[in-house]
C-alpha cells in the first residue's frame, strides 16, 4: 500500500489544494468525492473494455497501449465530463478543471491498485514513476479536455456535441504521447509535475477573472431588463417590440407568461451572481423558501408556454448554458 501512497498521495493533495484555491466555491466537496468515485468505476469499465478487446483482435499489449486504450480511456474519462457540461453544472473553466482532475485521479487510483495486485513490485521508484506519472497524466489530459470543452461552448453558444471533439482529440493524442515513451519515465514525470499545476494556476486565474468580469456585465444587463418589466416601460423597448411582434404566433395568455418567465429569470439571475459574489467575500448564502417558491414558478411557466415558447424568448433572456447554470447554483 506504500506504492499507492507514494505514487496518488501528492495527487489527492494537489487536488484539494485546487479546490480551496477556488474563491467561490461553486462545486461541493462531496460532488468531488463523488466524482472520484466515478472515475473509479470508470477504470473498471475501461479495464474490462480493455482485457475483451485484446482478447478479441489478440493484440499487442504494447500496440493497444499506444493506439487503442487512449481512444477507450479518455472517451470513457470525457463521457462523465460531458454529462456534468450537458446538465449544466459546470459554468466556468475552473469547475471543468476540477471535475477532470477528479475523474483522472480515481481512475489512475483504480488502474495503479489494479497494477500493483499484478505486478507485485516494491520498487518506490517504479511506483513514485508508475503512480504519480500515470496519474498526473489521466488527470491533466481529463481536465484539458473539460477545459477546451468548456471555453468553446462559451465563445460557441453551441451544444451540438462537435464542440466536444477538440478537446477529446487532444487528450487522446496526450495520452498516446504520453505511452509512446518518447522521454524517459522520470522525465516525463517530473515535467507533469511541473506543468500540470502551472496550468492550473493560469486556468483559476482566467476562470476567476472571466468570473468577475461575467459578474459584473450580468448584473448591469439584468438590473437593466428588470428595471424596464418593473416600471412598465418594456412596451417602449426593442425587447418590448420583440414580444409585440410574437402575438401572431401566440395568445395574448402566452405572452403574458413569457413576460412574468422573463421577470423570474431576470431575479433569479441576480439572485445567483448575489450568492457568488457574497461567497468570495467569504459568506454562505443559504436557499431559502421564497427562492424555491420562485423555482417552482418558474418550471410552471416553462411548462405553460412549452418548447416553442422558450425557443422565442431565448434571445431576451441569453439562455446559453452559463444563463442556466446560474439557476443551477441557486437548486444546488
């Protein structure tokens, strides 16, 4: 068990350092641990993949390692990553970053307690290479793939799942590299360790700026919207004119709910970013009944104005996915 220590103990530290690094705190630690226990169930995944398929095609064990167990591995790894950026609780780079290094550490935590049970080698130099190596690279190639995901569909607005691909081929071409052996393990190693928290550092810093800056722009823009609904001046607005031009194509019902599912959006939006910016002053901001009360109201009007309905107010209210995932925060 000293192998295992030597080899995930510097990983599990550098991962929770990350985590208190992160002024807002927007993942609980619980979800981590849980993300880790994922990434656990997906190297047993990956392991039994792995094992049928070169007993299928009786492949090289040295081949599959260099061109088929990246492809499998760091799709399996991306697959939960995607589901958490779909369902939209991931909003910033940050988050992505996290979440990926959670993944990437249970499932080298898995592979290496796998390896050690086959191996049977006490060397703690092979284990400090073989662990830590192994798992600094499974937990930067996952985040560097949440990391590009997250950054395209910000500047994309897309969820078509191409967006993904970017990201997923660089970590594959990582991984392949990286079990190519082109540098000596302990070389390879070392500048893992280097590199891996430098990227880090640079991602917080961005995620965090990007953060304030959002922050800020959201705030004006909604207090703006929310000002007109409320002082009842939206009629002579571009927004007003919008929704005028809609009752064509709806009652006279439905249009008076898209105004009160603008209103709500726009108060529940502010009422997210309020909860952020008093978390980096360094207060919990529990939910309280009018919020959930407000939420409920909320799915009731998107339930009444239905599919079609959102689609033509989705220009007013930006409902890109970090627009949602602030209402995300705010069920959390």
């Amino acid at each position: 068990m000293s192998q295992i220590l030597v080899g995930l103990l510097p990983v599990f530290i550098f991962l929770v350092a990350l985590y208190y690094l992160d002024s807002y705190k927007l993942i609980k630690l619980r979800w981590v641990m849980l993300t880790i226990v994922v990434g656990c169930m997906v190297a047993l995944t990956a392991l039994l993949i792995n094992t049928m398929i070169i007993s299928f095609w009786n492949l090289s064990p040295k081949f599959h390692s260099v061109y088929i167990a990246p492809i499998i591995e760091e799709l399996l790894k991306a697959s939960y990553i995607i589901f958490l950026i779909k369902s939209k609780k991931i909003g910033f780079m940050v988050d992505a970053a996290l979440y990926g290094l959670a993944v990437g550490a249970g499932f080298a935590f898995t592979e290496n307690l796998f390896y050690l049970y086959n191996l049977q080698e006490s060397n703690l130099l092979l284990w400090l290479v073989r662990g830590l190596g192994t798992a600094m690279m499974h937990c930067g190639t996952t985040a560097l793939f949440g990391i590009i995901s997250r950054n395209l569909l910000d500047l994309n607005q897309s969820n078509n799942l191409k967006i993904f691909l970017p990201g997923l081929m660089l970590a594959i071409i990582f991984h392949s590299l990286y079990n190519h052996f082109i540098l000596d393990p302990v070389v390879s190693t070392v500048l893992l360790i280097i590199v891996l928290p430098l990227l880090m550092l640079i991602v917080f810093k961005r995620s965090e700026d990007s953060t304030r800056k959002w922050l800020g722009t959201g705030l004006d823009s909604d207090l703006e919207l929310l000002e007109l609904i409320m002082t009842g001046n939206i009629s002579d607005s571009k927004i007003g004119s919008y929704l005028h031009s809609l009752k064509s194509r709806f009652s006279l019902q439905i249009i008076g709910d898209m105004l009160c599912l603008i209103r709500l959006h726009t108060e529940l939006g502010m009422r997210a970013k309020g909860m952020l910016i008093m978390r980096e002053a360094g207060f919990e901001t529990p939910l309280d009944s009018e919020i959930e009360e407000k939420l409920a109201e909320l799915k009731y009007l998107e339930t009444s104005i239905g599919k079609t309905g959102k689609l033509a107010i989705a220009p007013i209210l930006h409902r890109g996915s970090r627009s949602l995932w602030q209402l995300y925060l705010l069920k959390k």
